[in-house]
C-alpha cells in the first residue's frame, strides 16, 4: 500500500494487532524511561508532545476510537486521529467510517462537527477541550462510585466478593492514573477497618490489576510487618506464586513433549484423572501453607522480578 495515500502495511499490522489486544481484553500499553511497560492512558493520546510511535498510525488510532469500550479512549483516540484525516482523503473516508461504527454517541458527535467544519482549527480545539473535559469528568464520576462502594463495604451492605469486582470494574472503566490506583489498593491493603477477607479476594485476582500496580500490592505484602494477619496474607502470596512457578514449569514440559491433550493419544477417563490428581495436590498444597505455624518466606527482588515481569 501506498504511504501517500496516509497508510501503511506496519499501520495495518499495528490495528490488527490493537484488535486483538480488545479481543483478549489485554490492556493497551506504552514504553516509557527504561523500556517499562506503561498503560496506554487517554492524556497521552491528548498531548501532542509525546511521541506514541504505533498509535500514531491512523488505522490503530481507528481502531481504538471503533473498539474500545471507555468513551474517553475512544474520544481521545478519534481527536488525535483528525489530523492525519484532514491531510489524506482515504483518511478522511475512514474517519467518518468510525463516526458511525463508535459505540460512543460523543465521539460520532465530535466527528461529525470536525468533517463538518472541514478539520478547520477552530473545530479541532473545541474536540480537543471536549475530550479533555470528559476524561476529567469520567474520572470523577467513578472515583465518587468508587468511594460509595467503599463505603457500603464498611457499613456492612456489600459483600466483600462484589466489592472487589466492581472495584477492579471501576478502576478499569476510569481510567484511573496508575499512581492513584496504587494508592487506593495500598490504602485498602493496610486499612484495619477492611476484613481481611477483602484482601485475600485482591490477592486472588492479582493478574486483573496493572503490572506497576501489581508490583507495588506484593511489595506491600512482602514488607509488611509479621502481624497475625499480614502473615497469612505472605503465606497466601507465597502460596499463589509456587503454584504459578509449577505451572509454567509444567507448560514447559508439556511444549517440549507430547501433549497430552491430543485426543488421539490419550483416553479421556485418563486425561481427567491427571487433572484430579493436580487439583488434589493443589488443594494440600493451598491447606498446608494456610495452615503453617511458621513465619512465612517472604519475596526477594529476584522473586518478584521474574514472576511479574
């Protein structure tokens, strides 16, 4: 394909690739200082000083202003992506072709009036305010629900299952900056007024949270003082990062040599007693660290490094 005509094979790789991202539900990432993943937050498609290398790409950038499910992304993504509409017709054609295909009736609107006003300067400034206001708008509102979840929480009128669900739900859906959400999961994760059975649930669901923040819950943990309840939380992550050690070193195995899930090779009454045996040794595996008397080994860097890189 042709780069006059404003795309490229690499574009069309990058919004594949973007697509696919959306279909796992695998968060939308950047590179920052050090070669560290960061996610993809809707201030950087906003500014107009960072350099986002494949969602500059017109095509990621419809991608993301079509598919994802968070309006101020999408919003932020369509605002960035005028300008290369109003430079190439095939760009212009496919922003209008996002206008009808977003999910989010603000970003058709905001579409709408830049094809309108023909890109003109005055149209991209008031999208660009537009978009702005909205993520601080959207940010607000659930930083309030979240607080009103807390809040029901401690007063006893929400289980603590449901909280940590839409917790990790309102975090995710509000974009929320990566040092507010460590904050607020610190803040839960030492407060005396949480059960600890909120806590554990956080445990359990550790690979729902971002990997910055994600580091800073086991660093938490780790650093903890030996308290009764801080010790069965460390007996709780050790536990969590033994089993997934074992099980990366059994899909290793299983890579390296016949898998037994073909059905060819193995009956299916054998396949699904192998997969008993494990669960039952998961089991005693989960009940003896819960149920040591010990002090719990606590995570060195090394540890921690390779399990959430």
């Amino acid at each position: 394909m042709s780069l006059d005509l404003g795309i490229s094979y690499d574009g069309l790789k990058y919004a594949l690739s973007i697509k696919d991202s959306y279909r796992t539900r695998e968060p939308l990432t950047v590179t920052g200082a050090g070669d560290k993943k960061r996610l993809l937050m809707p201030e950087h498609l906003l500014s107009n000083d960072l350099a986002l290398l494949q969602y500059d790409d017109p095509l990621a950038l419809a991608v993301i202003a079509t598919k994802d499910p968070e309006s101020p992304m999408a919003l932020a993504a369509a605002t960035r992506m005028g300008p290369h509409a109003k430079c190439k017709e095939l760009i212009s054609g496919i922003f209008e072709v996002v206008g009808d295909a977003t999910k989010h009736e603000l970003v058709h609107d905001c579409i709408k009036l830049l094809t309108k006003n023909a890109f003109s300067p005055e149209s991209m400034h008031v999208v660009r305010n537009r978009a702005s206001n909205h993520v601080v708008e959207i940010r607000e509102f659930y930083r309030r629900a979240m607080t009103e979840n807390l809040r029901a929480l401690l007063d006893g009128k929400r289980e603590a299952r449901d909280f940590v669900d839409e917790f990790i739900e309102l975090a995710t859906s509000g974009n929320l900056r990566i040092e507010i959400y460590k904050r607020l999961v610190i803040k839960l994760m030492r407060s005396d007024a949480v059960r600890p059975s909120v806590k554990f649930m956080l445990l359990e669901r550790l690979d729902c949270f971002p990997q910055m923040v994600k580091i800073q819950i086991v660093s938490e943990v780790n650093a903890a003082p030996d308290t009764a309840e801080y010790q069965t939380l460390k007996q709780e992550l050790r536990w969590i990062y033994d089993a997934k050690t074992r099980e990366a070193k059994r899909d290793s195995a299983e890579k390296t040599g016949k898998s037994w899930l073909a059905p060819a090779k193995m009956d299916f009454g054998v396949a699904v007693g192998m997969q008993a045996s494990r669960s039952v040794d998961g089991a005693r595996g989960r009940d003896a660290f819960r149920n040591a008397r010990n002090t719990a080994p606590g995570f060195n860097s090394r540890d921690i490094a390779s399990w959430l890189s």
